[in-house]
C-alpha cells in the first residue's frame, strides 16, 4: 500500500486489491473507524484508494500505514460476500447524503458524459 497524498491528520493510500473489490472496502471502512482517533474513512473500490483524516495525539500515521496493511492482508483471503450491501461509516461532513452534495451529483451527472465522469474519481466519492 502506497501513500498518495499526505496532509497533517489526513492521508490517501492506494492498493490495487481494493479494484473491484466493493466488499473488502467496506469491510476496511468499518475496520479502520474502529481504531483510536479516526474522524473520516472513505474506501473506494472503483480507484483502490483510501483516504484516512486522523487526529494525530491519538494514532501516528506510520502506526495506521502498519494497521491498514493488516487488515487488508487479514480480509484478503476471507474474500468477504460480494453482494453484501455497504453503508456509509463514520464519513462525518463530508456525507455524500448531504442536500449539497446530492445536487452537486445531479449537476455533474447532467454536465459531464460517462466518460468524463468516470476519468475524475476526485469529484465523485464512492
């Protein structure tokens, strides 16, 4: 697993076993809100990305690294059901239920053509 992005109490990492793997990112969302000081957790299963914002008193990003490594090599041989519906946890202010960001969905659905919209995973959160 590869840090992409690295900001104070924030960080992305991508791993290629989450690529369409829409059960093991769920199950690493649910795992990974468990830990000590975790504010927001989104796994994508369309980029392979994760994106952790953390309070840094709480857990160091090296010790979270180490822990999401884990559990992703813990998950990988469970292969966990596939048609298992996934909820969105602990994804704070930044729902993708919010009003604002439910029209910012239709807006771009209606602007952008499929192509488009599946080439900028960044304005589409899974």
């Amino acid at each position: 697993m590869a840090p992409l992005s690295i900001l104070p109490g924030r960080v992305r990492y991508a791993d290629s076993r989450l690529i369409g793997n829409e059960s093991l990112a769920c199950h690493l969302e649910s795992r990974i809100c468990q830990l000590p000081g975790i504010r927001l957790v989104s796994a994508s299963h369309r980029t392979g990305r994760v994106l952790v914002e953390f309070n840094e008193c709480h857990v160091s990003r090296d010790d979270l690294a180490q822990r999401i490594n884990s559990m992703l090599s813990d998950a990988q041989p469970l292969q966990v059901d596939t048609g298992a519906l996934c909820t969105p946890v602990a994804r704070g202010k930044h729902s993708p239920f919010a009003p604002g960001r439910i029209l910012a969905d239709m807006a771009l659905h209606l602007i952008l053509p499929a192509p488009f919209d599946l080439l900028l995973p960044a304005l589409r959160r899974s």
